[in-house]
C-alpha cells in the first residue's frame, strides 16, 4: 500500500532537492505498507546547489563520513591548508561561510585541528553547498551557506556508531509513545588525550560533542521537536617553567545549541515552523581572553503554493548574542591592546534580525527560478547597519530535440554580513561593527547536461566580489588578532570556472572529477594596487571514484592537486608574486567490508586523509639560498569498526 | 522504548556535555602599571639658581617633549618593555606632569624617560608626524616644536661629513626635543639664552616596583638646575662660567652656534678638542640628569 502524505505531494516528483523517502512502516512479518514521501521544489532550495547525500558523504574518501567535510570534493572549494577543514568557497574566506544545521546557525562544525564533525553522521540527511544566492532562510554570510538538514525521525529503532582508534561515536534514535514520539541521544568521545599522555605527557587533546532530538508528533499535522547539539575541545600544555606548574591553554572551545520547534505540514504542502534557539558559546585561545556568548534565537516561516506553479516563502529570524569575556586590567595592558581587547570581549548585545519572501515559479518539469528578497538588520553596541540582500537563480531547460537534458544555471545575489573574525571561533566577534556591513556581490552561469552511464556534468563560471570582509589574505599570511578595523572597503574578487563530472559513489561504480580554474585577487586601496591572492590555488583538481568490489568490499579513492601558493617573497604585501610555490597534491583512500546484521551491517573502514604523506609548500625563504617552508605532512589515517541498526 | 529508557539518555547526554567547560583567563604573566609623578624644583619654577661661580640663573622657561618607558622582568626572566600611554607629551618642567606605562611585569621595575621629536614633513626613513600632547604649554611656545630646531642632532663622520648634511637626516626632518629658555647675571653682566635643541640623552633610570593589575606612583623631581653641574659628577659644584665664556661677540646672548662651539672646561681631559665636548653635547647629556628620584609626599 502507498500512502502520499498529501495531494500536493502526491502530484510532484521527488525533488531535486529533497529527495524522496520511503520506510517500511508495517512490521516486517505482516503486509507491506509503505510510505512514500516527497516534496515538491520549495524555495528552501536554490537551483545552482550542490547537495550530497547522507549514503554518498559515507564513501567519498578522506572525509571520515562527515557530513561536512564531505564539501571539499566540490569545485569552487578552495582548504586554507590541505586538510583543514577551513574552505575558501569561491574566493570567500572562511568568515565568510555560514554553517547551518536545520537552519541553527553552528560556530564550527569540526573539532579541532583535523578532528572529526561535530554533528553525528546519523543525524544528517543531507548536506547542501550554496555558492551563490541562496536560499532566503539563510543570511548574513558574504560568501556561501553550507546547509545541513537532519533525517526524518525514525520509525522503528535505529542506531549508528563508530569506534576508531582515537574515539567512538554512537547515535541511537528510538520512537516511543506508539510511535508518536521519537527519542534519540549520541556523541563522541575522544581518548586523545589518554593516547598522548602516553607519548607527550605534557600535552593535553580532548574533544568530544554530544547530539539528542526529542519530537513528539502533536497530530497528524503537527510536530513538536527538540535538537540539542554540543561540543567541547581543548588543547593545552603543561608548563613547569616558570613555577608555578600551569597548563598553557592553545584553544579552548566550546558551544552548546538547543532548537525547539513546532512544525506543520499542510494540506496543500504549505509547511509552517516556529522555533526558538538557546545557545552558549565559550572559547580561549593561547595569550588571549576568554569569551562568552550567551545567544537566543528565534524564527519563523511559512511556505505555501500560491498557485500551481508557484510556492512562496515569507520568514523571519532574529538572534541575539549576549557577549562578554575577561577583559585585562587597564593597567596590565598597553591602551592600544586595550582597546582591540574591547573590541573582541567589550560585554555587549549584538542582535541581528532578518525578513524575506522568497518565490519559486516551476512552469515545466525541470524549470526553476526563484527570486527572493531579504534585508537584514545588525545591531551591536548602538551602531546600526543594515544589509538588503536580494537573490535570484535558476534551472531552465534548454530545448535540445531528443539530445541529451541541458539545463541553464544562473544565479544572482547580494549578500550581507556583519564584521567577522578571520576564522569562525565561538563567541569571538567585533563590536561595534567596525567597517561597517561587508558585502558580497555573486554572479554565476552555466550549464548541467545529463550524460550516459548515469553521469552528469556541471560547468559554471562565476565571478564574485567582496567589500569589507575581513581575511587572511588582507593582512599577508599572518593573522593579525588585534587588528579590528578592517582596511577601508577591502575589496577583493574571485572569478574563474568550476567542472563538476559525477556520478554517485553509491552506485557501483561511481566516480567523480571537479576542478575549478578561477583567480582570487584584493583589490585596490588608498594605499595599495591589485594583487594575488596567497590563497589564490588557480587550478583545483580532484578525480576520485568507488567501486563495490563484492563479497562486502567498497573501496574509493580521491587525487587532489593544486597550484602551489604564490610566492611572494620576504614581502607579504608584494605587489606581483614572484612565481608559484611547489603544486601540492595528496590521495585519499578508503576500504570497507560489509557485513549485513539483522537490517543493519557492520563495517571495518580503514580510510586515509591524505595518504600519500604529501608535504605542502606555503612558504619560501631566500636569506639568499632559498628553501621552502613546508606544513605536514598532515596526513590523518583512521581504522575503525562502524555500525547501523 | 520505555519513558525511563529515555529519560535516562537525555540524563546522560546532559552529563556529558556539563563536564566540559573552557577555562577562564589565567594569568601566567602579571603586569601592571607606573605612574612617572613628575614635580618641579624651585629652580624649574623659576626661583633664582645661585652658582658657585658667582651667577645668578633664571630658568625663564624649559619645555620638554618627553615620555616614560618601563621596563621588568617576566617570569621566565626576560627583560620585557611596558607601553607608554602617550609618547610624545609636551609639557613645562614648572609643572607638575604624569607619563603613565602600562603593562610591565609584576615585580622590580626601572623607568627612564625619553625625548621625542615633532615630524615636520614625510619621510621615507620612518619618521612620521607626530601629534603635538601638549599639557600646559603656552601656544608660542608649543609652536616652537613646529619648527626646525635652533640646534639640531648632528654627527661628524670620519670623512669630516655630517649627518644634518644627508638630505632626510633625522635633524633635517624633525623638530625640537626640549627647548630652553634662561638668563643669568653676575656683576651687571647678563647673559641670555634661548635655543631649542633636538639631541638629548634618556634620564638615569629611575626604580619602582611594579603591582599586578594596579597602578604604582613613582616620584621625581624635574632639577634643572642640573644643566649647569657636570654632568658626570652629580655632586660637582653648579657653573655658568663656561655658558658666559662661550659669548664670545660679547652681546649678551648666547647663539646656537656660539653654543656648538665652545667646549666646556675638562680638566683631565687632553688639550685635543676633540676630546672635549662642546657646550651643546654637554647640555644633551646634562639633561639625563634632570630627573631626580624623589620620596613619595
């Protein structure tokens, strides 16, 4: 038996981006009853996104099955350093990346260093890489959204865990209450630190993250959900010298999120949530302060078809971040250090409140497009800005008599964003918004076609430009802690080329290419003329493919190479870089077996991050015989037992 | 799943996440603050200075474009330097004045006072203009420090070149650190002296110790008098004579270049001039020993 859950569902295919879900709901002895779901395009989604599923994260190699870090196979993301899962996205710095999970707005999504995410795999269904004008439930980021959408609750018991040489996560989710209700509680635990204490007893490495969701199913219509996330990492050093005995910390973070919603689903697909988020953020970094932010946010929005070609959005969200952290004594300080320290740590309330409507207008099978518009307003410190933020993109299908499906891309969008550190660290922010609203200003087009053997290929050139943005490569390769007031406008662009060739990894054979030709540049000041990037890579290519062997055996395998940094010389700012440092290049690779268990398996996964033991050049040093200064080899090898219930 | 069954898991979720919490600020390296507490002597406010050369000194004015910098000892024993809260602070010595250093290490501190110029125009060696801080002097004055120097740093290379002759010199781009203005008399003889100067030696350093988190008043006495005594013998016998015998056109004014020129007496010294410092090195270096420790009041 097929059950829709309404008529507007019932009439449209599985969407492109919310792809369709069946559960075997009857008990396994007794008469099938299966329930199908879908969605209709909504415009949650933005036609030039690229989504990965939550089988596919599992295998692409060197990502740990992290939902999250699975991105960096896509073309136009460019790592700080190979491994870190720090992205430039499009000439975007990482400040510049928001990270989402069922629109909860995370500082990070990563324990530290080369650790793993912090959202159990289990949890997530989807994860989603808006480059360009996204969705207008997002905002507040210059430069791209990084979406994650956790599963539907589960129907009958289910679980997933993982226990690997340097921790063990698990996730287990259960309905309960006649299957009204679900419960389901898991984390991750390192024994990092007992590890090293026993190669560098000095040296302290903890993380570990924590995830529950309730829901309880009000009616058939309504829903009533809980999603508490957290984290915790912690790096330090024992110092005997000078005395006292003391542990010198490097970071220290943490954050904790708990979103309670109330869900609706109407009869003609509209879909309603109200939700609010309480949250608290906590970090130190080594020779810095502590910082504390105490947030609540609220949201809500309503989607509904306003014909039968058209679906609307109209949403509002506001967050309020309550900062405050251990300013120095006056007199223990130098004023300037003072007042940078104010900047960061100063106790204020900063608020940030959005409005949008968004519409979607489907006329055919397969045609898109989707305009939104959206402002938002930033308050901190009794310093007002505020950031309009209209989008536009699009999938329409160009006629190609009976040759294979061609689809034009485009997208258009403004986006704004309050001040930003470089690098997203909990509860670390400007005040005052010095510099004023940044800005990105998105422009992309090109084309998807539909080729044999279940492949697809995208080609998008893209040039995008930002104002205001704070970012490594602003002040050279160092990072400048207490330099608050960006320089004056900041301008920087990115423009180039992204091919992305696939087909899933889940198939049984599946392979991928993406590679992104483009060029990152700062633009003019007062003071300085253009210049190259240091994160400009040029060229970013990745081939990488999986194959089901048989008797349980998966294996895949990824090549990444691109072009090494420029090098500039003793001078950080120079104007033209002497030349290319060394290209970098690194393979990841991952072997699974299988074994079926009940309607689960059991895996042992042996994956490498980087296996090839690669070194990347960052850096050259001429005083005069010159030698490259070299970061790595990071490399990250994992062996682990994995589970699903 | 039962209600306990999952009242039990959030339970534990909770405990698991109450167990972690980032540490608050620690404080590994103490520092804290020195207030300068400077205080004028008679002489800095204008009271006669009898010399024991028979003259009578009037310091009319004397205008110093100074600041304070501290140094202590970290705990892992390094020699760390405190921030000035101003650098380049303008002020008479007839006044009291306070030059602020913050972040020094807890514990024994030392503080000498340097002198700062004004920045006349750009310059590609790094010396920027600088905003005039100025604590109480009058505006002509003040404008002084605007201007080139009457006498300026200067340094004769071996080849017989100087240094002001270098086009971006540091004289030629900059102006006044001190300026000095007096008048002394002895039997119906009145010499006058009125010249800004740019070189001047940093005071003797000047010790006090240093509270966490605190703000800790160190005094000194502004003796101007001291530009008149040797300034190697801080208990030598306060002179003019020299000044007087520099008026070598007799017009009862001391010029700049009558000051370049002569040199003061040195008794030990050889007859090579070149072995004598002339009246202005004198007065560059007497100027480190104007700043007097003093008892708290």
């Amino acid at each position: 038996m097929f059950v829709f859950s309404s008529p507007a569902e019932a009439q449209s295919e599985p969407a492109q981006s919310e792809p369709a879900q069946s559960e075997r709901a009857a008990d396994q002895g007794g008469p099938d009853e299966v329930k199908i779901r879908g969605t209709r395009a909504k415009p949650n989604a933005s036609p030039t996104e690229h989504k990965i599923g939550r089988e596919e994260m599992k295998v692409i190699p060197g990502a740990f099955g992290d939902p999250y870090r699975a991105i960096d196979m896509l073309p136009g993301v460019v790592p700080t350093v190979s491994g870190l899962p720090y992205y430039y996205v499009r000439g975007a710095p990482p400040s510049a990346v928001g990270y989402f999970i069922d629109e909860i707005r995370v500082p990070f999504l990563f324990h530290f260093a080369l650790g793993p995410g912090v959202i159990q795999p289990a949890l997530v269904d989807e994860v989603t890489l808006h480059p360009a004008a996204y969705p207008g439930r997002y905002g507040r980021y210059a430069g791209a959204i990084v979406a994650g959408k956790t599963r539907e609750p589960p129907t009958t018991l289910s679980g997933e865990g993982q226990l690997r040489i340097y921790d063990a996560g698990l996730y287990v989710e259960s309905p309960f209450a006649n299957g009204r209700a679900t419960a389901g509680v898991g984390g991750r635990f390192s024994y990092t630190a007992a590890l090293l204490s026993l190669v560098t007893p000095d040296t302290t490495l903890a993380y570990r993250d924590y995830n529950a969701r309730v829901s309880y199913d009000l009616s058939d219509r309504w829903r009533l959900s809980a999603l508490a996330i957290g984290s915790y990492d912690y790096a330090a050093e024992t110092r005997r010298d000078p005395p006292p005995e003391h542990e010198e910390v490097f970071f220290a973070s943490e954050f904790h999120r708990l979103d309670l919603r109330l869900d609706r689903q109407g009869e003609n697909g509209a879909t309603t949530r109200i939700a609010t988020t309480f949250g608290l953020d906590r970090s130190r970094l080594e020779g810095s302060r502590f910082a504390q932010d105490f947030l609540f946010g609220a949201r809500a929005r309503h989607g509904a078809p306003l014909h039968r070609d058209v679906d609307i959005e109209v949403g509002l969200d506001t967050t309020i971040d309550h900062i405050s952290g251990d300013l120095p004594s006056l007199y223990a300080v130098g004023q300037q250090e003072l007042e940078n320290t104010k900047a960061f740590f100063e106790p204020r309330t900063d608020t940030a409140t959005g409005a949008w409507v968004s519409g979607s207008w489907h006329p055919s099978r397969g045609f898109e497009l989707t305009a939104t518009a959206r402002a938002d307003v930033f308050t901190s410190k009794g310093e007002v800005g505020v950031g309009p933020s209209p989008r536009v993109s699009m999938r329409v299908p160009l006629p190609t008599r009976g040759g294979p499906k061609i689809v034009f891309l485009g997208a258009l969008g403004i986006a704004p964003q309050p001040p930003a550190f470089a690098i997203p660290i909990p509860a670390v922010g400007y005040s005052g918004l010095p510099g004023g609203i940044g800005f990105g200003y998105q422009k992309s087009a090109g084309a998807e076609i539909e080729l044999p053997w279940k492949f697809t290929a995208r080609a998008v050139g893209f040039h995008h430009s930002y104002f205001n943005l704070r970012d490594f490569s602003r002040t050279s390769s160092d990072i400048d802690l207490e330099r608050p007031v960006p320089v004056p406008s900041s301008p920087t662009q990115a423009y180039g080329a992204e091919l992305f060739v696939h087909r899933k990894l889940t198939e049984k054979v599946g392979a991928f290419l993406s590679y992104t030709l483009s060029r990152s540049e700062i633009g003019a000041t007062e003071t300085t003329p253009k210049r190259i990037s240091p994160f400009d890579r040029t060229h970013v290519l990745q081939i990488g493919g999986a194959v089901y062997l048989g008797a349980g055996f998966r294996t895949s395998a990824r090549f990444l190479t691109y072009r090494g940094w420029p090098d500039q010389g003793s001078d950080p700012n120079a104007l033209v870089a002497n030349d290319r440092l060394r290209p970098f290049f690194r393979v990841d690779a991952r072997i699974e077996k299988r074994w079926q268990w009940q309607t689960g398996y059991i895996a042992l996964v042996l994956e490498a991050l980087n296996a090839s033991a690669s070194k990347e050049v960052v850096k050259r040093i001429c005083d005069p015989d010159c030698r490259d200064e070299t970061i790595g080899p990071i490399v990250a090898p994992s062996l682990g037992v994995e589970g699903v219930l | 799943m039962s209600t306990r069954a999952v009242a039990c898991l959030v339970t534990l979720a909770v405990l698991s996440s109450s167990s972690s919490c980032v540490p608050s600020t620690a404080d590994a390296d103490p520092r804290g603050a020195i207030a300068l507490q400077l205080r004028p002597s008679p002489a800095a406010l204008g009271e006669p200075i009898m010399t024991s050369d028979g003259w009578t000194v009037h310091v009319d004015a004397f205008v110093l474009q100074a600041f304070a910098n501290a140094s202590g000892e970290t705990p892992d024993g390094a020699d760390s330097f405190g921030k000035p809260a101003q650098t380049d602070v303008l002020f008479p010595a007839s006044r009291p004045t306070e030059l602020v250093t913050y972040a020094i290490p807890a514990g024994p501190a030392s503080i000498q006072i340097g002198f700062s110029i004004h920045g006349l125009k750009p310059s590609l060696h790094g010396v920027q203009a600088i905003r005039q801080n100025n604590q109480g002097v009058a505006p002509e004055l003040a404008e002084r420090f605007n201007q080139p120097p009457d006498i300026a740093f200067d340094y004769e290379f071996p080849d017989g070149t100087h240094l002001s002759d270098e086009p971006d010199a540091v004289s030629n781009i900059g102006g006044p650190a001190f300026l000095l203005i007096a008048h002394a008399e002895k039997a119906g003889r009145t010499i006058k002296l009125d010249v800004s100067m740019q070189d001047a030696f940093p005071s003797d350093p000047i010790y006090g110790t240093v509270v966490a988190n605190a703000l800790t008043n160190v005094y000194a006495t502004i003796a101007v008098e001291n530009l008149f005594r040797d300034e190697d013998d801080k208990s030598a016998p306060l002179l003019f004579e020299d000044f007087a015998a520099a008026d070598t056109n007799h017009d009862g004014v001391l010029s700049p270049k009558e000051l370049q020129v002569a040199r003061e007496p040195c008794p030990g010294c050889s007859d090579v001039l070149a072995q004598r410092m002339t009246l202005v090195q004198a007065i560059s270096r007497r100027i480190s020993n104007i700043f007097v420790p003093a008892p708290s009041p």
